[in-house]
C-alpha cells in the first residue's frame, strides 16, 4: 500500500486483497501511543494511593497487563472481521443500539485527544521557554504555537489514515526507545526506594489494579480491532492478541516503574512531576539535553493524539454520520482544538477533572468490553462468526440484551467510583455512602471492576435464556 495514498476504506470491512503485514507489527503502533514521559507521572500517582515500591509496581504491573490483554482480545476481533471496532458492537447491541456506546466511545476518542495534544502544547510552551530565557514572559502565544503545530500535525497523519500511521508510529517508538533511555540515564541519581512505605491495607492494592487499568488499556478497549483489521484473515488469534499487549503495556511499565522509584529517590521533584510532568522533569535535566528531551515528550503525545483521532472518525462512521473517513477526522480535529482552547486558556483544575475523566471512561468501557468479549466469545463457540453483513441497516436495530446489560453495569460502577473533582463528585458514588466513600473502598474505585463482571455476567444470562440470535453479517 501506498504511505502517502489517504485511506480510502471507512467502516466496511477490508477486503482480503488490501491485507498485509504479520501480528508483531501490532507492537509499533501501541508501543508509540504509550511510550509518553507523562507515564512517569502515572507512577507517581500509583504511589499516591499509599504504596509502596514493590506494591505499587506489582499493582501497577497487573493492571496494565489484564488491561491491555482485554485490547488484544478485541484486536482478534479485527483480525476476523476486516471491521473497526465500534461498528463490530452492532453485534452486541444491535444497528441502532450500538449508537450509544459508540457516542460514548468518540467522546472518550475526542477527549483523550484534547488531553494530549494540550499536554504536548504545555510541554512544548515549557521548554522553549527554559531554552530561550527572554522568551519567558510570553507563555500564552508561545502555548498557542505549540497547540497549533501539535494539532496540525495529529489532524494531517490522521487524515491519511491507517498506513501512515503504522509507518510514523514504527519511527517514532525506535526514535522515543533511544531518547528515553538516555532520559533514565542522566536521572539515575535522583531515584531510590528510601522514602517510599505502604500505608494503605488490601483496597490500596485493589485500588492500584483498578487505576493502572484505567490509566491505560481501558482507555484504548474502543480502539483494538482499529488497527489489526488489515492483517491477512490467516493471522493467529493469540500473536495478535499477544502483540497488541506487549506493545500496550511493557513500555509503559518500564516509565511506572521509573515514577515509582523517582517518588522513593526524590518526592519533591515527583510530587512537582504528578501536577505537571513534563516541565517538572526537564527542570532536572542538563540544558543539552533538553531539545531531545522536548521532541521525546511532544512525539509521545502525539503519537497518542493520532492513534485517537484515526479511532474517532471511525465511531463517527458508525455512529451513521454520512460522510468519508478522512472529512470525519477533520470535523474531530475541529473538536479537539476548541476543547484544547478550554484546557489550556480557560480551565484552572485539570488534573481532577482528568482523574474523574478516567474513572468514568474506564467504569463505562470496563461494560462495554465485558459484553464485546462475550458475544465474540459466543459467535466462535457457536460456529459463527462476523460476516458481510453485521454492519447494514437490515441488521436488528436493537439487541436489548446488550443493551440493558451495558446501561445496568453501567450505573452500578458509577455509583460505585468516587471523584475529587467537585462537579463530577455528584454525579458518581450514589450507592456508596460517605464513611464508604471516605475509606479504602472509595479510594479503590471498585466500581469499575464491578462493571467488568457484572456486565459480562449480565450478559452471558440474558442471552443464554433468550431466543438465539439470527446470523447477522457485515457492510457499510
């Protein structure tokens, strides 16, 4: 395939003609959309729940591997399919039942972008700032530079669609390899275990599983068939899984691993780090250091940010939106600048309201993946599988198993998460009450555990007691 061609294919499934490449190229993409310095930070918020070194790595370590083991499962579904993922939940939830997960998952697609590409604006601000001191008291319009060449540059590898993305992610993650490691190096000195004591009992452990999930591949689940589905029909259903969370979670976890031994070695710089991550880190660094260092810490930003954008315009697709694949990327780019604008120029509280972003993100695609693993389960279990026509309009509309099994778990999870975000604090923990809220039980965010289960279970019994399914099968 042509990397300067625009993507012609939307949400019909690809033909056998157009697939290529094997299942380890699967690691490029997903080890470049994490490879982000502000994975540092999520060590340092691991830490913050009352862990110490080795619990918060071991906590750490299992929640981003069960997480990102549920987006390899889902990427087999690609792989089967030649379909995105979010048009493959017409299976689960019907044509027409299928649009409210799929709204949920653009939101969550459009406000991981607005996170990152702020992120990589603010970083970028900050070290131009630091490299040239007169420039310093011009924060705002060096910021808007920034945002501006960062968006621009999502919006463009997007636009051309999922070849340029699996050839620019590929180059970024050799070049954030290297320049990551020579980052560790040169902050060697600075990390160590000494200050670091466990202070919290079973929920903190619970609590560090639950988090590092949603820190990580609950918020990607939405995404996992996106990027397997061009691979050849043939392709094993375990290397494809396999790849997806190795690329996932190891890099990562090799950036938790360093937070949490920055917040042992030195607390000050680590607790500077979890508010504002990139500019704290390169305050350590020597000032040669700091373009590699700038381009290592935008480049993983942004390597997210395309990874997204390229997932929101295919929900935008499924969602019914009579438009090409590459006009609903910019209408999301559009989007992901206004939202930016907000964070950067007008919202003063962004780590809390990024904290209740995940917790409610993750309770909901905790539901959704439960019942999408579920019914693939099924259909291969029962001899079936996707085909042609899952995806038209003569498909059922509603599948109300799916459904209420999502909107149930749902809410339980909900109700069962707590929020230091004042305007969201309302909205979840109403099953819980305030000494609950106050305790371990809050701090560990339970309810998007109970949501995994609970809609998998849901699921599993509503749909074994009612009449099978007809065969449906997939289109545009």
């Amino acid at each position: 395939m042509d990397t300067m061609a625009v993507e012609r294919n939307g949400i019909n499934a690809v033909p056998e003609r157009e697939r290529h490449g094997r299942p380890r190229d699967l690691f490029w993409p997903w080890a470049g959309s994490n490879l982000s310095l502000f994975g540092v930070a999520f060590g340092v918020y691991v830490v913050g729940l009352g862990l110490g070194v080795v619990p918060a790595i071991v906590t750490g370590a299992v929640g981003y591997a069960l997480s990102f083991l549920l987006v390899g499962l889902v990427a087999i579904a690609g792989t089967r399919s030649g379909v995105p993922t979010m048009t493959l939940g017409r299976a689960p939830f019907g044509y027409q039942g299928n649009k409210l997960p799929t709204l949920f998952s653009y939101v969550s697609n459009v406000g991981w972008e607005i996170v990152l590409v702020t992120l990589a604006a603010q970083s970028g601000a900050e070290i131009i700032q630091r490299l040239v001191p007169a420039w310093r008291g011009a924060s705002t319009p060096i910021t808007a530079v920034c945002f501006a060449v960062a968006a621009a540059v999502v919006i463009a590898v997007g636009v051309y669609g999922h070849q340029m993305i699996m050839v620019v992610q590929r180059y970024l993650t050799y070049a954030f390899i290297v320049l990551t490691v020579v980052y560790m190096v040169l902050m060697v000195p600075r990390l160590g275990t000494g200050s670091l004591e466990t202070t919290s009992g079973a929920g903190g452990w619970v609590g560090g599983v639950i988090f590092a999930m949603t820190l990580l591949g609950l918020g990607w689940v939405n995404c996992g068939a996106d990027y397997s589905r061009y691979l050849p029909t043939r392709s094993r259903a375990r290397s494809v899984a396999l790849w997806t969370a190795l690329g996932g979670a190891l890099p990562p976890l090799v950036l938790l691993v360093f937070g949490v031994l920055l917040a042992g070695g030195d607390p000050t710089l680590a607790g500077q780090a979890g508010a504002n991550p990139v500019a704290a880190l390169a305050g350590a660094l020597p000032t040669w250091f700091l373009v590699p260092y700038l381009l290592t810490a935008v480049g993983g930003f942004l390597a997210g940010a395309i990874m997204d954008i390229y997932s929101s315009g295919l929900s935008m697709l499924a969602l019914g939106v009579p438009i090409r694949r590459h006009y609903a990327v910019l209408v999301d780019g559009l989007l992901m600048v206004l939202g930016g604008y907000y964070l950067l120029f007008v919202s003063t509280s962004f780590l809390a309201t990024f904290q209740a972003f995940l917790a409610i993100v993750g309770v909901v695609m905790a539901a959704w993946v439960a019942i999408f693993l579920v019914d693939m389960w099924r259909l291969r279990a029962g001899g079936r599988g996707y085909d042609e026509r899952l995806l038209r309009a003569g498909a059922p509309a509603l599948n109300w198993q799916g459904l209420v099994s999502l909107v149930v778990a749902s809410a339980a999870g909900l109700g069962l998460i707590t929020s230091a975000d004042p305007n969201i604090a309302g909205l979840v923990g109403f099953l819980m009450s305030d000494a609950l809220k106050s305790g371990t039980f809050g701090t560990a965010n339970i309810g998007v555990a109970i949501a995994l289960v609970l809609a998998g279970l849901l699921y599993f019994v509503l749909t074994a007691v009612a009449r099978p399914r007809r065969v449906v099968t997939v289109g545009d």
